[in-house]
C-alpha cells in the first residue's frame, strides 16, 4: 500500500512540471521575442515596417516643427475695421484691394478657402524682404522664403514657370531685397487674374459689403 501511494504521488509531480527542457527554453524564447517585438508585427528586423511609420511620423513632426518657426507673418494684419468706401473700392481694381491691410485680410480669408493662401503669404515674405537692410538678415529671409514657397519639397510651394526659377537659383547665389520680384510680380499677376474675380463674386466679399451698407443705413 505504501508503494503504490509513493508511485501515485511520483505520477502527480511528474504530470505538474515542464514537458522537457527543450520546450521550456522554446518556450522563454518566444516569450522574449514578444516583447522586443514591434507593435505591428512579430518581427525584430530592423526593417520592420511600423519602424518605417514611426520613421515618417517623426519627420513630419519635424517638417511641422519647422514650418511653424520658419513662419514669419502673423495669421492676420493688423488693421482697423474697413469702410464701405473702402470695400466699394476694392471692387475698381485689385491695386486698390491689395494696398490696404483689410483689403488683404478680406481676400486672404478668400484664398484661404480656395487653398490658395501660399499666394499671398509668399506676396507678402516678398514685401518684407524689400524692407530690410541688414545683409545678414536677407540672406536668412531670402532662404526662408526659397525652403517656404520656392523649394519643390514644400508644401507651400507656389506655381512658377521655368524661366522665373532660373532667376531666382541665380539670386540665391547672392541674396537681396530684390531677389523675388519677378517671382513675386508673377504670382501677383495670378492672383488679379485667377483669384481676383471670384473674389470680388464670394459670399466673403458679398457679406462683408451687405454688412456695412446696412450700417451705414442705420447710421
């Protein structure tokens, strides 16, 4: 009786530990090849796919990074509130639109809808390099204004032709207030006989003139 109650009690022990060694080692090593492995699959490579997502979502951040401390202008000029002599006269031509601050802000919300807005962004980069006399600080604009608007690889790349980047490659060479100005008066061109028109038939501009005529009625 005693033997069988030692063999029964040796069949239990044996029936609780490991399958045998190997499995045991098989076993540790796929528990460890869990937790290096990335998030999206089981593989260690460095290869790994969701290495190449996390690769790009880094650079974009970078690139989003970098956009926000190259940008210069500020979302919005400041200006007083326009009159209804002034919106009537942004209806006679787009020089006199684009002279005053509101007039730029109005048409710039426009663009804006349009995904547009790089036009007038780039227009306005070009009009405060003009200003500055520092020739360090023109050398630091003009690259700016090149990686922000000119350069291929940017999103904000505005639409110029071949010969006008020709000019522009040419005065990087040695940056000044005036290395944009063909760029510039191309894009300008654009605007007055693209964005111009549509412009001037928007609800922005529409609801902006209804609003002031009613206030001048009331006055």
């Amino acid at each position: 009786p005693m033997g069988s109650e030692r063999t029964e009690i040796r069949k239990r022990q044996m029936a609780t530990t490991p399958e045998t060694p190997g499995a045991a080692q098989a076993q540790l090593s796929t528990g460890n090849r869990g937790s290096n492995a990335c998030c999206f699959c089981w593989c260690c490579c460095c290869s790994c796919s969701c290495l190449t997502v996390r690769n790009q979502e880094e650079e974009r951040a970078r690139r989003t990074s970098h956009e926000l401390q190259a940008e210069g202008i500020p979302n919005c000029e400041e200006s007083p509130a326009p009159t209804l002599e002034e919106v009537n006269a942004w209806a006679q031509s787009f020089d006199k639109l684009m002279f005053t601050p509101a007039g730029r802000n109005a048409f710039r919300e426009f663009l804006r809808t349009e995904f547009s807005e790089e036009n007038m962004l780039f227009w306005m980069a070009c009009e405060e390099l003009k200003q500055e006399s520092n020739k360090s600080v023109i050398e630091e604009k003009a690259r700016l204004i090149y990686e922000d608007y000119i350069s291929i690889l940017s999103p904000k790349e505005v639409s110029l032709d071949s010969r006008v980047r020709e000019v522009i490659n040419r005065n990087m060479l040695e940056p000044s207030q005036h290395t944009f100005d063909d760029a510039q008066l191309q894009i300008y061109t654009l605007m007055h006989r693209d964005s111009y028109p549509r412009f001037m038939n928007s609800a922005i501009y529409k609801d902006l003139l209804q609003s002031l005529s009613e206030k001048s009625i009331e006055a």
